[in-house]
C-alpha cells in the first residue's frame, strides 16, 4: 500500500500513543490504485467506488474487463487492504466471474462450499461452518431464512443473482467496525452505485440452460423443458451535473435438474460393540443365528446395522428473480444520499419418487469388514413368509423464499478531516409453502410381499435385493403419510453511524455506533398418518395408477449399480392422483392435505447495541509500517418464545412404530444476555515496494442456532421400543469466541502476478455442545413393559419378537382399555393399536439439547500463487489451504462427541486464455473428505463427506466491442457426492446429478 510519507514527530507518537491506548482502529486511507478495485470497509460499503466521506479521499475506481483484469483487481484488494482481505471483482458492468457468487467464493483460499440441487449455496472459511459466517449486503446484515434448514443462521447465496454484483469482499480478520457474528470471515457483497460511473452504463444478456440431470428421471417426476431461459439486465445513469444517478438490475432464470440419490436415510441403529447383546445386535458366539456370521466383530470392536435403504429419483424447478433500485442524490458535492431497495425470490418445486426397505432386526446374516469400526459388507435379514412391505413413495410439495430489503445512506464530508454517515435498514427473509401439499410432504405405498432383504455395501452403491417380491400377489396400496407446513421469517432493522477524524500527521481515528434489532420466527405443523400397515385396501387403487420402472439406469454413474443382483423394478405414480384416491378412500379427506395452523411455532428475539473506536497510523520508518487498533463493544439481550404441542398418548401401531398424539399447544418464554469487548490490531510493513508482511490479532464471535437458542421442548412424532426423542433449547447460551491470530507474506512480483504464504491460528471457545438428557415428558405412558407386554413375554414371545407380542396381545386382550384389533395382515398377523396406560411405564426420551461447554483450537496455512504469462493472454490462479484441528472425531469411540464440522483441506486452480477476440476460462476445485455432523438419523454418530473434485469451463469470444457470447460447462466431469458414517463401507448417502450447459449473449450498450 502507499503511506503517507509525513514525518512523525515526537509528540504525534506521544498523542497517537496515548489514543491508541483507549481508541480502536478503522481502515487507513489509500491512495489511488490505477486499474485496480479498492478494498472497501464493510461499515461504509454504501459509498463503494464513489468519492464520498466514507471513502478514501480522492480514490476513484477505474472500470476494469475481462478474465485478467478482474483477476489483477482481485489482487490489489488483497494488496491494498487493512488486515487479512480477499476477494473477486467483476469482469465487467453485469458480468461476474461465476453465475453463482459461492462458485465464485469457492475459489478464495480458506472458502469451501456446501451445494444443493447441484450449484453452490452455503459457505465455510477456515472450517469455520457457514451458521457462524456473516454476509452483509453492501455494508449491511442480511436476514436469512431457508425451509430445508429452518432454525440455521447460514446465508443462502443461491437466492442472488450474480449478475448486479460487481465485488465480493471476504473479511478474514476481525474488523472493529464490522458487524459481529462471522467468526469465521465477513463477507461483503458489493453492488453498483451510480455516481461511481458517471454517465450512462447498461447491458443485457440472455442465456439458455440445459441442465443433463433433468432427463435421468422416471416420467413421473420429470417436468418442464430440455432447455430454460435466463434474462437479464442493468442500467446505470447520472444526470449532466453529476448530482443524481439512478441505477436498474433485474434477472429472472428458469432452471430444470434432477438428482437421485441411495440413501440410509434414517440412520445406522448403534453403535454396538462385538460383545453387546441388545435390540439390533448380531447374535453372539455360540448363540442361534452366529452360524450366519462372516468375520464377525471382536469384542471391543464398534459396529452399526442399517435401519432401512432408499432409493429416490428427484425433479426439481426453480425459478429465480432478481432486483435492485437505487437512487442517489448529491445536493452538493460534500453530501450524497442514497436510497436503495433489493428484491429476490427464489422458487423450488420438487417431485419424488421412491423405493426404500425397513429393516426390523429380526434374524439375520452378514459378512464384516476388519475393526476396529466394523462395517457390513453385505447385510441380509431373513423375511419368512414374504409378507413385509415393499415401500414405494412419492411426494410433490413447492417453497418459496423472498428477500427484500429496503436502505437508506447518507455521507456527508464536513471539511477535509472530518467525515460522517448515516446507514439504516430494514431487511426480511421469508420462506414459505408454495403448494396445496405443503413444504414438504411423502404419500407411502407399498406391496406387503418382501421375503428376504440383502444390501451388498462393497461398492460405492448399496445394491438392494428383495426375495419374493409378487405384486400381483399383493398389490400396491397407500399405505402411511406426511404433510408438512413450515414457515421462517427474519427480520432485521439496523442503524449505524460512523465517522472519521483525520489527526495529526498521518493517522485517523474512526467511531461509530450500531443497533441491530434482528427478529426471527420458525413454525411449522405436521399432518402424519401412521398407517405403515395399509390405509385402506389395494382395489381402492386400479393398477393403471402405478407405473413400472427399472432403477439402475437412474445410478448408471455409480461404481456397483450395475450388480445383477440389484431389485430393479419398481412403481411410481402420479403424487396427486394416488393422494385424491386415498383421501377419497379413506373417508378423511382432510388427513391428506397440510395443517392450516402450526404445532410448533418458535419465536427468537435478538436486541443489540455496540460501539467501536478505531485508531489508524502510518509510520515513516526505515520499512514503512501501517497499523490499526480497534476495540468493539456489543450487548445483546435475547428473547425466545415457543408455541409447543403437548403430548397426550403413545400409540404402538406396528412392529417398532409408536406414534405421540399431541394435544393443544402452549406459549413458553425464555431470556438471556451477554456482552463482549473485542479488541483487534492490525499491522503490515512494506518490507520491498513489491513485498508485504502482515499480522493480525482479533477476538470475533459467532451466535447459536436459533435451534438452539429456542425455548421450549418439543417432541418428535414417532418413538420406538426403546423410547423417544425431542429437542430443546437455550436462550442463555453465549456465542462461540475466537481468539484469532494471522501471520502473511506476500510479494507481488508482477502487474498481475503475486506469490502468498498466509498461516493462522483460531482458538475457540463457549461452543455450543450438543449433548443428550432422559427425560420423562408429560409422563407418558408406553405399552412397552406394560401389563399387556409381560403377559405376552410369560407365554414365550422373545423380548425382540415384536410381532409375536402384538399377535399375543391382539388374540388375549382385545377390547381391553387401550387394545383396538384390526384386520389381519396377508401372514396372519394381527393388526390395530395399542395405547399406553395408566399403569404401564413412563416412557423415556432423549432429549437434544445445548450448553457451552466446549473449546477447541484450529490453525491452518494458505497458499495462493497468481501468474501471467506477460502478454500472451495465458494466466493462471491457483490457492492450496491447509487446515488442521486437533480436536477430531473419534470413530471406534461411542457416545457423543464434539468435534470441528466443515475442517477439510481445499485447493483451486484456474487457468485463463484471452485476446481481443477470445476468452477461456479453466477452473477446478477440490475439497477434501470433512465431518459435516455429528449426529445422524439415529443419535450421536458421524457424517462424512467425501473428497469431492468439480472441473468447470467457459468460453467466450467477443463479436465486436458490444456483443459477447460465451459457453459455459459446469461440473463437465459429471462428479458424484457421497456421505458416510464410522465407516466408508457405512453409507449414510450417494447421490449422482449431472453436468450442466449454458449458452449466453451479452450486449453491452
């Protein structure tokens, strides 16, 4: 950076000495960059590349274009930043880098990315997961909302359109003036002003979209065109004198893809160790059913068993809007206000169809791998008669998310040392059901005619293989079903105020004032009808409904799908038409259709007040030297209020199936406050004009979950012989803290080119541990261990023998208080429900709830090297980060544990060709295998995701000086994702999707 050359003087060091000693730090001023995007403060981004008093004085950001010009501007951010910043600036005005900004983030070191439906969405920095990062929209904090994670913190970038960015700023150290809660990074998502540019800038561009993934699906779930649209535009002017500008970007995409996933969706009943002898255990030595056994697990080692298999083909639509309105007004020079509002909506329909098989852990074989985490190679249960369900779904249900957010800036330079502004907003996120059907929803079916089940876990596919399977013999019928409303909405009102006191020679001091106020609700209601055993019968339901497919060539790219022994046919149907028959069947129809009040509704209320100094110098020593020290205080006290069901009854409707009935809810309210100083030092030093080395030490915070701030206990819907589960939360808990340390070395060798070294270290503490507590809620009563249940153990039913207890008690019992016999099964088994009772025991739940009681310590090293070949128009990218924590997951270990999701090692290389006429971009990402939890469908156990690789390519050649077309190929190595458990052989999830094509022109006027 260039410093002020003034000469320090005795007393400006005393002075300065003396302010620093109580006065935090702020940005220093830069001088202009030729050719180069300036690194803005998030707290005065409302006057990015305008002269204004939030702003550099004097610095004007000059219009860059092209893949080598954005690069080099990306560079001197970094180069000229306070403190630890890197970032991506737009090729050009409408065009950035990537059409999706977490694509784009993806290729800073430290940034990996988590992706749904096949692009981008959430973010970590530094394993530090995307909850605990924050995203500011020009300065300010956005609200999220997201239906398929309702209580999470983490910023959706899927909701934005790329094409009105013109710079992501990713803030790694702490930053005194920045709005807390990105303990991991700050990101800041520029868009244009229109004094910045002063005349008139416009462009449009039109793109079609064929995404390969969308034709891999059955017809029931396949909708929509091979090829979608995308449109759109930006429009910036000013008028002749430069005092007021308005500026128009708008985009609309359509989007039509296909995933299909094998998954152990409910988790892997345990763990268990070799020698354990419970529900779900393999027999021990010596006992019926261990002749059955290959390499069975020793004694002390650690194994699980499959819960179910599911197979599930899925066809998504979204449809994405995108807008923004600013105007600004400069009444004179010294003064500019601006008012802007930003618009995004964001809607997803989803089709399903499924086939999955339930496991009930009755007698079974099995061949292991070696310990000491045991896996099953191939896991078979023994099914005599062939009367168990072949389980076929389908669900259809649509959501919406909205973002609008409505600012106001004002920026007034009161003579040439002093500097002010004004910023408020007010910005929500909503998410709401965009169907009949709900947000979510599954209609089951099934054919009642499964003999014995095998999954072969050898391969990356779990091949499934079903004896018996006649569905002539046993038709397909509904069986149970879900429907489900959610609704999330957040709501920030922000106010901040900033200003600036040029001192002495060459320093600043910086101060300002926030309140954040940030509302946040989560409701939802659950229509389920726990008929797994049949809702009606199978002639309410024609045959010309269910429609036969094969399965493999729905997982051709998976290693094992093309086992011979794979069950590959199964039905699907139309979701809506087997659910009006079923209604109609059924006599109920308002059981198949969503709640129109909510069950749960949580309520979170966070009211914040800070206050930061900041105090930056430069020092004229022999290596010149710039530092800023800053301090920021933060109060903020938290509100939580929970609408929670009141549980009634246990029902046991089937073998291990037992159902809470719920009676009217009730409010519940819980408070807690905490407070925080965070100090922060920045300092960098010229060591060559082309050399830099940097240091930093700050304290950050990132807040809970909602989910785990909010009050109240809630009850899951299905318990199981063993109990149930809940959640609650904790509005007393405090948010995680960092202590953070960076060290830097960075030479820029080139106009364009740079080699970068960067190591920190991050030590965490207040981390909210997810534990476990047995609770006995409501004091419900379950028939396990009952009066009914012992008399059936007398008269020789095995403990594990569900069936045999329900056949018992059914024949004995019926009509007896809590006992309603229904008709017998195909085998003969019988069929009804049986309710808990006054004398029977106290049902036990483990409940999920949160404490501060963990720490832990992570550090990692960053590598960026960014080359130009002078002027041949060849140029490369490329980053390599390095994370390490000695806080790891603990595989053979059972019972929770806390560990350090999202830590993975990640690296980027991007490969750039461009002249006058052409412009290819090459770009690579890799992400190592990471912990992405801790708990799975079944408790306390791990999920890994595995390494994952995705090569991208663009091509781009310019007709004339206006006219751009560009191809762009996504993901054109057609990668597959897949999670495990304890074990890789212990699949928790493969999913395989399929690249995706666009083809674009850009006018620009």
């Amino acid at each position: 950076m260039h410093y002020p050359k003034a000469k320090q003087t005795l007393m400006s060091l005393a002075v300065a000495s003396a302010c620093a000693a109580f006065m935090p730090a702020h940005a220093q001023e830069a001088a202009p960059v030729p050719d180069a995007a300036t690194a803005t403060d998030p707290a005065s981004a409302q006057a990015q590349e305008a002269t204004t008093p939030s702003s550099p004085a004097g610095v004007q950001t000059v219009l860059v274009t092209g893949l080598r010009a954005s690069l080099e501007s990306s560079m001197n951010l970094k180069r000229n930043a306070t403190g630890f910043v890197d970032g991506i600036v737009a090729e050009d005005i409408g065009k950035f880098p990537d059409t999706n900004l977490a694509e784009s983030l993806q290729r800073i070191s430290g940034v990996s990315i988590d992706r749904s439906i096949g692009e981008g969405s959430k973010v970590t920095v530094r394993g530090v997961g995307p909850d605990l990062n924050l995203v500011l929209l020009n300065g300010r904090q956005m609200p999220t909302s997201n239906l398929g994670d309702r209580p999470g913190r983490a910023y959706d970038f899927a909701n934005i359109a790329s094409e009105a960015v013109s710079q992501l700023q990713v803030y790694k150290s702490a930053r005194a003036e920045t709005p807390t809660g990105g303990m991991g990074a700050t990101i800041n998502v520029l868009t244009a002003r229109p004094l910045s540019r002063p005349g008139m800038q416009a462009s449009v561009g039109v793109k079609g979209v064929y995404d390969k993934s969308a034709e891999n699906l059955p017809n029931d779930v396949q909708r929509g065109d091979k090829i979608t649209p995308e449109i759109s535009g930006i429009y910036s002017n000013t008028s002749a004198d430069g005092r007021f500008g308005i500026a128009l970007s708008a985009s609309y995409q359509e989007r039509n893809l296909g995933f299909n996933q094998a998954a152990v969706s409910n988790g892997w009943k345990g763990p268990f160790r070799g020698d354990e002898n419970n529900w779900g255990t393999i027999p021990q030595p010596g006992t019926p059913g261990s002749e059955n056994i290959t390499n069975r697990p020793d004694p002390t080692d650690v194994y699980q068993v499959p819960q179910n298999l599911n197979y599930n083909m899925n066809g998504i639509q979204r449809q994405r809007t995108n807008g923004q309105l600013v105007f600004q007004f400069a009444p004179v020079k010294e003064i500019t206000t601006t008012l802007d509002y930003t618009y995004s909506e964001n809607k997803i329909q989803t089709r399903r169809n499924d086939i999955s098989a339930w496991f009930n852990f009755g007698p079974s074989t099995s061949s292991w791998t070696d310990g000491p985490v045991a896996a099953p190679l191939v896991y078979t249960e023994i099914i005599n008669p062939a009367v168990s369900d072949i389980a076929m779904g389908a669900a259809d249900f649509a959501t919406r998310t909205q973002n609008k957010s409505l600012g106001f800036n004002a920026a007034w330079r009161v003579n040439s040392d002093i500097r002010l502004e004004l910023d408020a907003h007010s910005s929500t996120a909503e998410s709401t059901p965009d169907s009949p059907f709900g947000s979510s929803n599954t209609l089951g079916t099934a054919s009642f005619s499964r003999g014995n089940t095998s999954v072969d876990f050898s391969k990356d596919f779990p091949v499934l293989s079903i004896q018996g399977a006649d569905f002539a013999r046993a038709p397909q019928q509904v069986t149970g079903s879900v429907f489900e409303n959610g609704y999330v909405k957040s709501e920030i009102k922000q106010l901040q105020t900033h200003a600036s006191w040029k001192m002495l020679e060459a320093s600043e001091l910086k101060f300002g004032l926030a309140t954040t106020d940030v509302e946040n609700r989560s409701a939802f209601s659950i229509q389920q009808r726990d008929t797994w055993g049949g809702a009606t019968v199978p002639s309410d339901y024609p045959a010309s409904v269910f429609h036969q497919e094969s399965l493999r060539q729905y997982f051709d790219n998976i290693d094992g799908s093309d086992n011979p022994a794979l069950f590959n046919t199964f039905y699907t149907f139309d979701f809506d038409q087997v659910r009006q028959l079923a209604a109609k069947a059924s006599g109920r129809p308002e059981l198949y259709l969503p709640k129109t009040t909510w069950n749960t509704d949580q309520r979170t209320r966070e009211k914040s007040k800070s206050l930061y100094l900041q105090f930056n110098t430069d020092w004229n020593t022999a290596l010149p030297i710039h530092t800023s020290f800053g301090v920021r205080y933060e109060k903020t006290d938290v509100t939580s209020t929970a609408l929670v069901p009141i549980a009634t009854s246990i029902t046991w409707v089937s073998q291990n199936e037992f159902p809470v009935t719920f009676g009217e809810p009730n409010f519940t309210t819980l408070t807690g406050k905490y407070h925080h100083v965070l100090p922060n030092f920045d300092a960098d030093i010229d060591l060559r004009s082309d050399m830099k080395g940097r240091f930093s030490y700050g304290e950050s915070i990132g807040r809970p979950r909602y989910d785990q701030l909010t009050g109240g206990q809630v009850l899951n819907n299905l318990a199981r012989v063993n109990g149930g589960t809940g959640t609650q939360g904790n509005p007393g808990l405090l948010p995680v803290k960092s202590k953070n340390i960076d060290l830097a070395y960075e030479w820029y060798y080139g106009k364009s080119s740079f080699v970068s070294l960067g190591h920190f270290r991050k030590s965490l503490e207040n981390y909210a541990g997810q534990s476990k507590l047995v609770a006995q809620p409501f004091n419900l009563r379950t028939p396990v261990g009952g009066a009914y249940w012992n008399a059936a153990l007398a008269n020789g039913c095995a403990g594990a023998d569900t069936t045999c207890i329900r056949n018992y008690i059914f024949r004995n019992f019926n009509g007896q208080p809590g006992v309603v016999r229904g008709t017998d099964d195909p085998a003969g088994n019988a069929t009804g429900v049986i309710t808990g009772q006054g004398n029977d025991p106290i049902a036990n739940f483990e409940i999920n709830t949160y404490a501060n009681q963990k720490a832990a310590r992570l550090r990692g090293l960053e590598f960026n090297l960014q080359h130009m070949f002078g002027n041949s128009g060849f140029g490369f990218s490329s980053n390599y980060t390095y994370v390490k924590s000695s806080l790891k997951y603990d595989n053979a270990s059972i019972g929770e544990q806390f560990a350090l999701p999202g830590l993975s090692n990640s690296a980027n290389f991007v490969g750039i060709y461009e002249n006058d006429k052409w412009s290819v971009r090459a770009a690579y990402n890799w992400r190592d295998e990471f912990l992405s939890g801790t708990f799975d469908g079944a408790g306390p156990n791990p999920t890994y995701v595995e390494a994952f690789g995705q090569f991208d390519l663009s091509v781009g050649f310019n007709v004339n000086r206006n006219l751009t077309v560009q191809f762009e190929g996504i993901n054109l190595t057609d990668e597959i994702k897949r999670i495990h458990g304890r074990s890789e052989r212990q699949l928790l999830l493969v999913e395989q999707s399929g690249p995706r094509y666009m083809l674009s022109a850009r006018y620009k006027f």
